[in-house]
C-alpha cells in the first residue's frame, strides 16, 4: 500500500509539502473548515491531495483543497466525520492553531474545459470542496461557462456552505445553485456548532428542494452537452451516475470522485 491509497503511509522518495494550520473553524459537530499556509502544492483545481496529520501522521487520508492553488500558499479543507473514522474526527475536533500537516501527491482528473459548454455540479456533502475550488478558479477567467450547482444533504443543516453560496451567487451571474434535502425539517437533538454560528443568511425555505438529489439532479432531463461533474460519498457518487446515465445523459458527458 502506497501513499495515495488512504491506508498505511509507507514514506518513500515521493515530493511532500508541509502547510501550518492557522484556522479550525468548527461549522458542525460533524464538521470543520481547516484553513493553512505553507508550500505551494501544485495542484489543479478539482485534485485531491494526501494528507497526514499530527494525530495519526502514520495515516494518509485523501482531502481535496477547496480553493484554487494560491501563490502565497494558502490551502482550505473541508472535513466532515464519519462515523468510527479513525481520521477524520481526529480532524473535527482535535485540529489546532499551528498544527503542521503533511501534503502528498495531488491526484485526480477531474476538469472543467472554461471554454467548453454549460456544467452541472452535483455535490454530497464535503463533495462540495473541489467545486468550490473550480468555481473560484472559473471565476478568474474572462467568459465562463453556465455552471448549475447542486448540492445535497439529508437535512437543511448539512449544507454547511449554504452561506457562502449564496454569498457567491451574488457575485458570478453565470452561477446558478440548487439546494437539495431530503427533509426540510433539521433533527433533534439540535447541533450546538451550529446554533452558536447564528447564520442569518443563506437559503431560505422556499429555495430548498426536498427530495432525493439523484431524483432532483435527473428531474432536469438528459445533460446532453453538458459537462457533468459529480462528486461525494461512494454511495451518493454511485446513485447519481447511475440515474444520470439511465436517464440518458452520455456516460461520457461524467466525470466524478468517490469518496
Ligand atoms: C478522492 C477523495 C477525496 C476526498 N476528499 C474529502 C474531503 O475533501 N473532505 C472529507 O471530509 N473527506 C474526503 N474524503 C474522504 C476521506 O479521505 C476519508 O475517507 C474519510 O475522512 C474517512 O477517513 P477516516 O480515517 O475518518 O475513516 P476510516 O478509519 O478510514 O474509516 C472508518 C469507517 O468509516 C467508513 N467510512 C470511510 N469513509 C467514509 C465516508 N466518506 N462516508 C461514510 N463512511 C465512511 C469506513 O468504511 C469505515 O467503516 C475523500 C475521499 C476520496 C477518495
């Protein structure tokens, strides 16, 4: 097992970069945004990076950056915990100031061709980072192409970057954003991460659009021309092509990264 298969890290002659922590900003209780600065890691916008971190450095986990390289070296993660994950809660709760992390090979085909035809993002949960990252990155060029933005969460509350989102709405006219739950209603017992964040702006309840996001994704018909990206979950990724594809969007027309 080799540094990028998320197991063991073997350490090899292989190029590391090494980034400081200089943000941990708890979104959820499942949930974090880890914001450093460090070396330059040339990766393209969409890639995945290795990464191990001080609390089991031994453990290499992949994590894709949600900003667009930076020439002063800044690098955002968004992590979210799964449930007896071994890193990831490690990451969530345990993750500070001036932490150093190890960065490994970025990797990864997932691309946006800005001057080819309109794309639909489909995101679950943290498979939000690198569209985040490509999205900024679109945002640089001169005329780029329609982008319509799903993203998906069982509950109004997973949708961590709605926020953001519709911050960013404001600013890119070619940028429309579909908010999917499966229910409109957020579970007790309440999150405290997100109570204390006091959101007061965002999605409202009539933009949400309950239902299931493959359902909803493919409810707009075959994406024909489209360049069709998505990105989430093993599970999420594996619903969503399968019923993008059986709804007679071209296999070819889909690029996606599983989680
Ligand atoms: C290409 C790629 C990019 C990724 N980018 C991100 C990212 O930007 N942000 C992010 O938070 N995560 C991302 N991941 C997932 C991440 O790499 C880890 O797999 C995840 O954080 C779990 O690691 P862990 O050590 O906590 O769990 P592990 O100790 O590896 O697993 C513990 C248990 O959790 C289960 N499990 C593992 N992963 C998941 C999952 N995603 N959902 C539900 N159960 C799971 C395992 O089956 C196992 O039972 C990405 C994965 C891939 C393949």
């Amino acid at each position: 097992m080799g540094p990028g298969d998320g197991g063991t890290y073997d350490p090899g002659m292989e190029q590391t970069w090494s980034a400081e922590v200089v943000e941990h900003h708890r979104l959820r209780n499942d949930l974090a945004v880890v914001r450093l600065v460090g070396d330059v890691v040339p990766f393209r916008p969409g890639q995945y990076v290795d990464v191990a971190v001080p609390q089991q450095p031994q453990l290499l986990r992949r994590l894709s950056p949600a900003l667009p390289p930076s020439r002063d070296g800044k690098l955002e993660f968004h992590v979210r915990a799964v449930p007896g994950g071994s890193v990831s809660r490690r990451i969530v709760e345990d993750t500070s100031v001036g932490d150093v992390w190890e960065i490994h090979q970025p990797r990864g085909t997932m691309t946006i061709d800005p001057d080819g035809p309109d794309v639909v993002l489909v995101a679950g949960g943290t498979g939000l980072a690198p569209f985040r990252a490509m999205l900024l990155d679109l945002a640089r060029q001169d005329n780029p192409p329609k982008v319509f933005l799903f993203i998906g969460g069982q509950f109004p509350r997973d949708l961590y970057a709605a926020d953001m989102l519709y911050l960013l709405l404001g600013h890119l006219p070619w940028l429309t954003v579909v908010p999917v739950v499966e229910s409109l209603t957020d579970p007790e017992p309440r999150d405290p991460w997100f109570d204390q964040l006091g959101v007061d702006v965002g999605f409202g309840d009539a933009d949400l659009v309950e239902g299931n996001l493959a359902d909803v994704v493919t409810s707009y018909g075959a994406f024909i021309e489209q360049q069709v990206l998505v990105c989430g979950s093993a599970a999420m990724v594996r619903a969503t092509t399968t019923a993008l594809r059986g709804t007679g969007t071209p296999a070819e027309n889909i690029q996606h990264d599983p989680y």
